[in-house]
C-alpha cells in the first residue's frame, strides 16, 4: 500500500528544502515551485479520497513506526471518515493561498513560500496524527509558521496580533498536554502499559471521576481554536492583520483544528462527560452565532466583518456536532469544509480589493460593481454561499445541523435559525454599500476588475461550493460510517 500519509506531511518538506537553494532574487521561480509542490500534494490528496473505503469506520492508510518505544510513543498516521475532508481541504486550500499571494507579496518572497509549505505538513499532521504525542507535536508546529505569517506579513498591528494569536493558543495547548499525559497514565495504571496510541486508548473505559476534568481541559484548548464564545477574542486581530493567504488558511483550516479536535478526541475518550457539557457547548455555540451575527453587522472593515462572521459560522459547526445525531454531526463535519471554502473565498476576494485599493472601510467603497463587474459576481455567489442559499453548499450544511438541532431541542433550532437571518441581513448590507450605487470616489473609478490568475483561483472554489449545494452525497457519503461509529459510542 502506497505511504499517502507520510507522503503527504514530507512532500511539503521537501518543497520548503528545495526553495532554501533558490536565489533570493529569483522570486518567479520561488512561486513556481511553492505552486507545483501545492498541487501535487492536492493531487495525492485526490488520490488519497479516491481510494478511501466509504463503508469501514476503521483508520484507513494507517502506518506505524516506534519512535521513542520506551514511552509508547510512535509514528502513527491514519485517515478516516472524520479527518479525511479536511486533509483535502487543507491540500485544496493551500493551492488558493500560494496562488492568491502571487501578486501581494513582492517582500521576503522566499522565506514567505517556505514558511507556508512548512505550515501545510504540520496541518496535515495534526488530521492524520493517531498518536496523542505526535498529534501535539504537530498542534503546536502550526502555531510558528502562523504567527510569522502574521507578524512578518501582516498589516498595522500585526505583531500585537501574532503574540496574542500565540498567547491563547499557546495556553489552550499546554493545557492539553497535561490532561493528555493525566490520560495516558491513567491508561497505563488501568492496563499496565504505557502507549500515546489512541485506538488503544479508546479500547479502555476512561474512569469516570476522571472524564469530567479531561473532558474540560481538551474542550477549553480546543475551544480556544475553534475560537468558541468567550474564547474568540483572538481571532479578529489575527485575521484583520494577517496577510490575506494567512486569512484564508486560518478560516479554511486551522479553526477547524479546534472542532476536529471535539470529535476525534472530546467525543469518544470521554463519552459521558460529553453528554453532560453537551448543554452547555450547545448554549455556547448558540451565543456565538447570534453574537458573531449581531457583531458582524456594525463592522466599518470588510476583513473584521467576515473574521467576525467565522463566530457565528463555527457556532452552527458546534451546535450539530453536539446535537448527537447523525443529520447533526454529518452536517457539522460537511459545515466544516463549507465554512473553509465560503470563508475562505469571501478573504480572498478582499484581499484583491484591498490590493488595488490600499484600503477596506466599507465607507471608502460604493459602486465597485459598475467598474469591477466580475469581481462583484464572484462575490455575490460566494456571499450567497455563506448566506446558505439552496442549491449552493451553505445551505447543505446548515439545513442538516438545524434538522439535527430540533431533534435534539426544537428551542436549539429556533434560536440557531436567527443567526441565519441575521448572516442575511449583514452580507447583503455590506454588499449594497460597497458594490451597488453610484462611484463616488475617484479613486474607485479606475479600479481593474479581475486577472486571469484571480479569475482561475475563484472558479476553482467556486466549482466546489456548487458541487457541495447540488450532489453533496460526494462528500457526505465518506463520512457516514464514521460519524455512525462516533454516534454508537457517544450515545
């Protein structure tokens, strides 16, 4: 069996190796390879999904290697259902990124594509990571490549927001590391032997006078990455200053590092615990989207608008995956993959405005669509498409988390509804003032509508936000045996 796994966290290794004896100067080439080497990882990730076996639960392509035996700690990776989405996403989404930055960043260009390749393995590793040590290993590596990505990159405050971006995250993750070694002992002192390997882990009952704390220590680590209200404060600075491919690749993937995180670990380690916090995480992730609505609608930026709008997007994420059934969890999991690529495009989509205009107040703007017409419809269909309108992936996704929401609680529906109607109100608003109306700027009235380049990045993400709203069993159908197996053990 071909090592997909492996192959996947070294090729952008190796990327990043080969970029360091490129010449400085020579900043077409940097792009050219950072490009080739994003795209023959998505194309092994096609592979990878292509091959996946839809009707097992069980870890798939797995490998394993001992790496430190005398802690029970290995190199072990597999995929399954519930990780196998968003190992294509990251592939796919990076692709958009190294071609998004083609022509907004011209500084550092070779340390910028190394740090981003980098970036792409460590992610990888977290989805495919079977190991509680190598999983943290790689939770944290993301965290650098990040934070420079920002504070190099970034815009205006960018150093304050990547040492706060380091700050809440940095505490999320010590925290896990102390209640995964709480976890690994207790399982040692249960059977006798010491191993960081999840599927054996899971095979022993955690007692429950423990599952209670572990359950809040991984849950406030990974609700800090998701980012959950009251744990999001991080995140509008981090994307407000963040160069726009690092926007897109923190809405896209690494906010879903925190919900992966509930239900590869929260959920079937601590089963118990889980329908107890239940409620509570339900209630949260309620606030969220009605908050990160209602806070969405007074921004005078575009980027904070759409960073504020991940809150209440992540919040549906939350509900259906907590709802405990399968049209919930199945829909929080496609939802995850919704959100990275509406998000994500919405980004991109300001970042080449603000690339042609040097700024993002909603108030700078008006009438772009009479002198960007293509720019406007490419914004208006991906707007729609976080909207949730029928019959793009937005609507897929929400319709099966508020099904699964009433079955668990007609009130979560009804209240999870508003965030919809609200996400309505302020895109649609937001649209009005900066693409409709007269040009009453002279600076906007020379403004250059879309490249070809630009052209092609949006139409690849565009393909995928139709595909999803109209033939969605493509994407749903590989996560069903999984999401069934996590069911039977949560319930």
């Amino acid at each position: 069996m071909l090592a997909y796994l492996s192959l996947l966290i070294v090729l952008p290794l190796l990327g990043a190796l080969v970029l360091l004896f490129v010449p400085r100067q020579n900043n077409d080439a940097v792009r050219w390879i950072a490009l080739a080497t994003t795209l023959v990882e998505l194309a092994i990730s096609v592979a990878l999904f292509l091959s996946f076996r839809s009707d097992s639960a069980a870890a798939q392509f797995v490998e394993r290697v001992p790496w430190i035996p005398q802690l029970g700690i290995s190199y072990y990776v597999g995929v399954d259902g519930l990780s196998l989405l968003m190992v294509l996403l990251t592939a796919f989404l990076m692709v958009i990124a190294i071609g998004g930055s083609w022509a907004g960043i011209t500084e550092r260009v070779k340390e910028y594509h190394i740090i981003f390749l980098i970036l792409e393995a460590a992610v990888i590793g977290v989805f495919v990571a079977l190991d509680l040590f190598l999983f943290y290993v790689f939770w944290e590596f993301t965290l650098i490549p990040m934070a420079f990505l920002i504070g190099i990159w970034g815009h205006g405050r960018r150093v304050y927001a990547a040492v706060k971006f380091i700050l809440f995250t940095m505490f999320g993750s010590l925290l896990m590391l102390v209640s995964i070694l709480a976890l690994v002992f207790a399982h040692r002192d249960a059977t006798g032997v010491l191993t960081f390997a999840l599927p054996e882990i899971l095979k022993t009952p955690v007692p429950l006078g423990l599952q209670g704390l572990l359950f809040a220590a991984f849950a406030l680590a990974f609700a800090i990455k998701v980012p959950m209200f009251p744990f999001h404060t991080w995140l509008p600075d981090a994307h407000v200053e963040a160069p726009t491919a690092g926007s897109v690749i923190l809405a896209g993937v690494l906010l879903k590092m925190g919900t992966y995180g509930f239900i590869r670990f929260n959920m079937p380690l601590f089963p118990e615990a889980a329908r107890s916090f239940a409620p509570l995480l339900i209630v949260l992730a309620i606030i969220g989207i009605i908050y990160g609505a209602i806070v969405s609608a007074v921004q005078r930026d575009v980027k904070s608008l759409v960073a504020f709008s991940s809150v209440s997007h992540l919040g549906f994420v939350m509900l259906g995956l907590f709802a405990f059934n399968a049209q919930g969890m199945s829909g929080g999991i496609l939802q995850m993959v919704n959100h990275g690529l509406s998000t994500g495009a919405l980004f991109l989509l300001v970042g080449m405005l603000y690339e042609r205009r040097h700024t993002r107040l909603i108030a700078d703007f008006g009438g772009i669509a009479k002198v960007m017409p293509i720019f406007a419809a490419f914004f208006l269909l991906v707007m729609f498409s976080s909207v949730g309108l029928p019959g793009l992936n937005g609507f897929v996704g929400e319709f099966l988390i508020l099904v699964g929401a009433f079955q668990a609680n007609p009130w979560y529906a009804a209240f999870a509804a508003t965030g919809v109607v609200l996400s309505a109100i302020y895109l649609l608003w937001m649209y009005q003032r900066v693409m409709t109306g007269e040009v009453t700027k002279p600076e906007n009235a020379a403004l250059k509508d879309l490249s070809a380049r630009e052209i092609a990045l949006l139409v690849a993400l565009v393909v995928f936000i139709i595909w999803i709203g109209v033939y969605p069993r493509t994407f749903l159908d590989p996560i069903q045996a999984s999401v069934t197996n996590l069911l039977n053990v949560v319930r």
